[in-house]
C-alpha cells in the first residue's frame, strides 16, 4: 500500500522498506484542453546535489540529453513527447545504494518545453505526479499528487529523495518556479545557454 503525501510531507523510504536499492521514480501529467498552435512538451529532469545544494558537475544533470549521471546510479529511460496514455510518462530509474556518496539529495523536476515562448505553463496541467515503485516487486511505496495549485509557473520541483543519518527519505516538494528549466538550472548551479 502506497503512502500518500501531501505537499511538505516527508517519508522514510530505505528505513521502512529493509534491503530497498533500486527504486523507479514515475513522472506522469495530462495537459487540459489547450489550443495555442504549439506542441505541449513536458519534460522531467533530475539534478544530483552536494551538500550545498548545488551540482559537482554538468553530469550531475540527468535528462533526455544527457541520460546517466551518478556514475550510473540515476539512469533517465527517455523522453516521452505527447503525455498520452495512462501510466508514468517519464521514469527514472534509481539504485540508492550506488549512490555516489557525495550526492546528498536528488531532485526530480517537471519542466514545460520552451513554456515561455509558447504562454504554457502548468495551469494548463492537471493530474501530475510523482511516485517510486520498487524495481524488483513492482510495488508502488511512495505517491505524491501535486494537485491544482499552478499557474503561471513552467517549472515545477516535484519531489526529492535525500540522505538522513545513512537512509533514504522522500520529500514531497511541489515548488513552482516561472523561468522554465533555465531558472531552475541556474538555482541547482548550472549555466544553461
């Protein structure tokens, strides 16, 4: 039985599930009703952060471009255009335990593609998530459902999975940024041209 978390909410993740390591981060959304003449492409990013919160490197950011970070640990399965059918429309897969030990935190994100440039953004996204099923048992531990509470925002921190006393927790964000993936790059330590 999944636990489900509201926004702020934080979990064990490692410590109430004895021998967890590899985990599957699903990220999934529908887009309203929307006629702009654009395509509608979310993306989902994950950002490995040192203690400062901030990335190593620009491999510490794992996306369609760039699929594997953390020595291997954080693999991204690929970008999902359209966000139709049911299910996860992203998922990054995750073995806690190869962790590089400098990767304190590991932020999943959803970013609305050139969201700007295209007047997108998530008040014309309903339905998203986030959720970690355990690789091996497929068993859904952990849900966060980010609800309505957007707008003008084209970025959105939906969640992360961090270090505390040697186990790993879950924290449901659902922190909205406007500025889209360049702003939120720059927040993480990236320069993004």
């Amino acid at each position: 039985m999944a636990v489900s978390l509201s926004k702020g909410q934080k979990v064990d993740l490692t410590k109430t599930n004895p021998g967890l390591s590899k985990v599957i981060v699903g990220l999934g959304w529908d887009v309203n009703k929307y006629d702009g003449g654009h395509d509608f492409d979310l993306d989902s990013s994950v950002f490995l952060l040192a203690e400062n919160g901030k990335v190593a490197s620009d491999s510490d950011f794992v996306f369609y471009n760039n699929t594997t970070g953390g020595n291997g640990s954080v693999v991204h399965t690929g970008d999902n255009r359209t966000g139709e059918g049911d299910g996860d429309d992203e998922q990054v897969k995750v073995d806690l335990s190869a962790v590089p030990q400098n990767v304190s935190k590991i932020s999943f994100t959803i970013t609305i593609h050139d969201g700007e440039s295209r007047n997108q953004n998530f008040g014309q996204v309903s339905n998203s998530y986030v959720r970690i099923v355990s690789e091996d048992s497929g068993e859904e531990l952990i849900r966060y459902d980010l609800g309505e509470d957007f707008s003008i925002e084209t970025a959105v921190v939906v969640g992360e999975l961090y270090r505390h006393n040697g186990e790993w927790k879950f924290s449901a964000n659902g922190s909205g940024y406007q500025g889209g993936l360049a702003a939120l790059a720059k927040d993480f330590g990236l320069q993004i041209g």
